[in-house]
C-alpha cells in the first residue's frame, strides 16, 4: 500500500451492531449525521482501517460534506469471525449491510465498496435498491469471488504447516496475513462460504441504479469489469492508471473519481 496520505482522520471506537445469528459487527461513523451518508465496505483480508481510513477515504468524503458509516464485514477487523462458511454466504453478507442500515435508522445510502466489498455492494443495490441510492463499485470481478484460492492448499498449510504450492492461493495468504487481526481459518471459511448458493453477479440483472465501475489497470481483472460494467444501465467504468488490485484503494485517481461521483 502507499504511504499514507496526511491529515488522515483517526478511526474511532467500534460500535457493534449485532447480527440474528448473534455475531456482533463493528461499524464506525464519522462526520455530520444530517449530511448524506456513504457506506464504506471493505475488501477480502482487509478492514475499515486499511480501507477507507489509511487511504484517505473518510478523510475525502468528509471533506466533500458527506457522512461516513463504514463496517468491518464478518470475519474480519473487529467484527466477529465465525469459522463456519455457512456464515458466510452472500445472502448473509448483504443482511448484515441491512442490519446495520436498520440499527442506524438509515433509509437508504450512497454505497462504496472495494473487491470483496464491490461485490456485496452489487448483491445488495440489486436486492434491495431502494437502500442504495448510487454505488462506487471497485475491483469487482464478473466471476466466482475467490474461487482461485485452493482451499486445501490453505488447511493443509494451516494444520500440518505444509507449504501452498499454487501461487495465487500464496498471494490471498499473504494478504491475509499482513493484517495481524486477521484470523485465517475465517477467512477460509469465507472463500468457501463465497461457493455456496449463487454467488456470482448476474450480468443479466445488473443494477439499475447509477454505479461507478473502477479497477486498476495492472489487474489481471480489468477486462472482466469493464464488462460487467457495460451490463449496468446507468454504469460507467474507470480505469486506475498503474494500480494493481492489491493498491488501488490507495489511488488518488480512484479517490477523486469515487468522491465526485458519490457526491453528485
């Protein structure tokens, strides 16, 4: 990730929503609550913190007059990190974006989300679009999410130490792993949570609200977004100049074009 940005804004105490299942999710605020309110979710491996924080989000979208409602989604930051994928289906992720819209009496939001975020910013603009009003959708593939990880790979790696031989699945390990909050066995319950039902976005029932499409340029994803975009009635699509998927949220193009297009 790149240096930080200066003047960031500080991340406050989480405050925990609670779930039906009982997990407890860590959400954060920031700015005027009268202000239009952005919710901010993040990717796969990664926090509020990383994000939106160290990268100058929140600071930007504050900046431009606009609230911040952020969550760490389950298995992740501080929210809590159940081991069982059935925790993790995409149904489940959106409900818990509703819960925390319903406990902060929000009707409905403008939507960020990266990656994994983008993704179950997708799921939920399309399931319940009256909550979404615009959406900036970054890194999101038209594909299984995570499908590439070899999840034995990962147990075995995990229970007997053994070494991961396919080097995608070694990358999603190491973005893992730089977060020391990170708990790995939920993330692999998320990778194969992510496998049950239907969990990839359907081309064929895109959003119909106003989405923003972003995704780096050294992506290996790239073409299968600007597609995806293209299925969007009101989509358009932005190329972050030089970013991979890894640092494209610390990109001051991806900023600046999210900031302005949720502020419209």
């Amino acid at each position: 990730m790149d240096a930080a940005p200066a003047g960031l804004t500080r991340l406050p105490a989480p405050q925990f929503v609670m779930t039906a299942e009982g997990d407890r999710l860590a959400t954060y605020t920031w700015g005027d609550e009268t202000a239009p309110t952005v919710l901010c979710v993040h990717g796969f491996g990664s926090s509020t913190r990383d994000n939106w924080v160290a990268t100058g989000w929140v600071r930007d979208l504050l900046a431009a007059g606009l609230r911040v409602l952020a969550v760490d989604q389950r298995g992740h930051g501080a929210s809590d990190k159940p081991h069982a994928p059935g925790s993790y289906e995409m149904t489940g992720l959106v409900t818990d974006l509703v819960t925390v819209l319903d406990t902060y009496l929000l009707d409905s939001v403008r939507y960020v989300g990266y990656s994994l975020g983008g993704r179950v910013g997708w799921q939920a603009a399309v399931d319940v679009p009256h909550r979404i009003e615009r959406a900036v959708l970054g890194g999101i593939p038209d594909g299984r999410p995570l499908a590439r990880m070899q999840i034995a790979q990962v147990k075995a790696y995990l229970d007997e130490g053994r070494p991961v031989e396919d080097e995608v699945t070694r990358r999603y390990i190491s973005l893992a792993e730089r977060v020391s909050s990170n708990d790995l066995r939920a993330l692999v319950a998320l990778a194969e949570g992510m496998r049950l039902g239907d969990s990839d976005p359907d081309p064929a029932s895109p959003p119909t609200q106003p989405v923003l499409f972003a995704t780096g340029s050294e992506d290996p994803i790239l073409e299968e977004s600007r597609r995806l975009a293209s299925t969007a009635p009101q989509g358009t699509f932005v190329e972050i100049p030089g970013r991979t998927h890894v640092n494209a949220p610390g990109s001051r193009d991806f900023r600046q074009a999210g900031v302005a297009f949720l502020r419209s």
